[in-house]
C-alpha cells in the first residue's frame, strides 16, 4: 500500500513574546498538519470533501465568480470562534471530517513546536527545517511499523523555500545514519486552490493551529478553547503520533 500525505502550515513562523506584544504576536507554536490516506482511496476522498465544502458553505459559494473546484476557504478563516460556536453544522461536519479520514484508511498528522526563543535568536529557517525533519520521520516510522511496510508519498502547499525545503528533505532521506526507505520521494509542492485534498489538510492545520495556541498558552488564548472543547479529543482520536513539544534549540522529538 501506498499512502499520501498532504501537509500544510499552521501557527506562524515568526518570533512569539506576548499575544499582546506591539511585534511579535501572532501565534506561539509553528508546524505542519494535514492528512495521510492510502493512493486509491485519493480521488474519492477529494471528491466527498468537494461535495461537503460545497455544501456547507453554499452561500458563500454561490456569491463567488470562481468554480467551486479553484476556489478555497482558508482553516483560519473557517474556524474562527464565532463560527465554531454559532454554527452547528460546522460542528457536526468536523466529526463527519475526522471519521471520513478514519474510515477511509488515512489518520490526521500534526507536528509542532512552541517557541520560546527571544525575537534576537530566534530562526525562523531553522524552525521550518526542524519541523520537516521530524515530520519525516514520523511518517516514514509509521509506514515502517510492525506489519506495515507501506510506502508514502508528501505533498505540500507550496512554500517560497521551496529549493531549501526539498533540499533537506533529500538529506533526511538519504542520510546513511538514518535513512528514511519509505518516503518515495522529497515533498512535492502545489497550489492548494487547485487540490481538494490539500485544501483538506488546510482545515485541519487551520483546527490544529486554534488548539494548539490555547494548549501552548492557555491564559493567552482562553477564546479558543471553543475548539478544545469541541474538536480535541476526536481530533487526537484521527492522529497518528501527534506532538507539538518545546523550543527547537533544545527540543527532543519522541
């Protein structure tokens, strides 16, 4: 079996002091998430995430010039608090989403870290090539457990890094220490608005980055525990190996 992961960015790549801080405010962890499924279950699921966004959101569809199939609803736009807590059917969606993921064979995959670093040391490079790093090797892990043996393949939005991204990706692959057999290629990248499938691994990233900051910085972000309470438990439930762990300067993945 084959399986193909589609990751995207949540969280921010940049500094973090203080929701508060005049500067660094955005967001207190950086990582990727998104989803695993098998090769041949590919087209089907793209096509009933297709038919779910259409519907849930067809009023806002409807007033769009674009086709359906191009155009995208960011995570971070559709799960704002307001949305979570006025709208059921987004709730009840999201549990069809994560048991349609289940079902088909496929797992939500999410891997973090909160900053700590000081804006001065802080190295936004060496954040994203930290995350990819451990992001392959938790899932060429997994497709190499007990029984398993399947290969993966990694898709990604596309990222203005792309030459560094791909790069280190390669190294991991190939480093004689630790070489990581059943990642079939380095990541390729794509436009979202283009792929239903990665437009699926946004919303996740976009679910992961809410409870992600309120599980970091629980006093800062007290608003988004909304999407703990709601979405946490079944998200974990979905998750193969997820971690969001401390500061890439001394972080010790497990």
């Amino acid at each position: 079996m084959t399986l193909i992961a589609y990751l995207d960015e949540f969280g921010h790549i940049g500094p973090f002091v203080s929701r508060c801080h005049e500067k660094h405010n955005d967001h207190p962890v950086f990582g990727l998430a998104g989803i695993a499924i098998p090769v041949e279950q590919a087209r089907s699921f793209a096509t009933w995430f297709y038919q779910r966004k259409c519907q849930l959101l067809e009023w806002e569809i409807s007033n769009q010039s674009e086709h359906p199939a191009t155009w995208e609803k960011k995570g971070s736009s559709l799960y704002t608090n307001k949305n979570v807590t006025t709208y059921l059917e987004l709730r009840q969606f999201t549990n069809r989403f994560l048991n349609k993921i289940k079902s088909v064979g496929g797992f939500v995959f999410y891997v973090g870290i909160h900053k700590h670093n000081s804006p001065e040391s802080h190295n936004p490079n060496k954040l994203y090539l930290s995350v990819l790093r451990e992001s392959i090797k938790r899932l060429d892990q997994h497709c190499a457990g007990a029984g398993r043996h399947t290969d993966i393949l990694i898709i990604m939005d596309e990222h203005e890094q792309r030459s560094e991204l791909v790069n280190e990706a390669a190294r991991v692959m190939f480093n004689p220490g630790a070489p990581r057999g059943r990642v079939i290629e380095p990541p390729f990248q794509a436009e979202s608005h283009r792929y239903q499938t990665l437009q699926a691994a946004d919303w996740i990233a976009g679910l992961v980055g809410r409870i992600s900051a309120v599980d970091a910085e629980p006093t800062q972000y007290q608003d988004f525990d909304v999407h703990r309470k709601y979405f946490k438990s079944r998200l974990l439930q979905a998750s193969m190996r997820p971690s969001i762990r401390a500061n890439y300067s001394a972080c010790s993945f497990g």
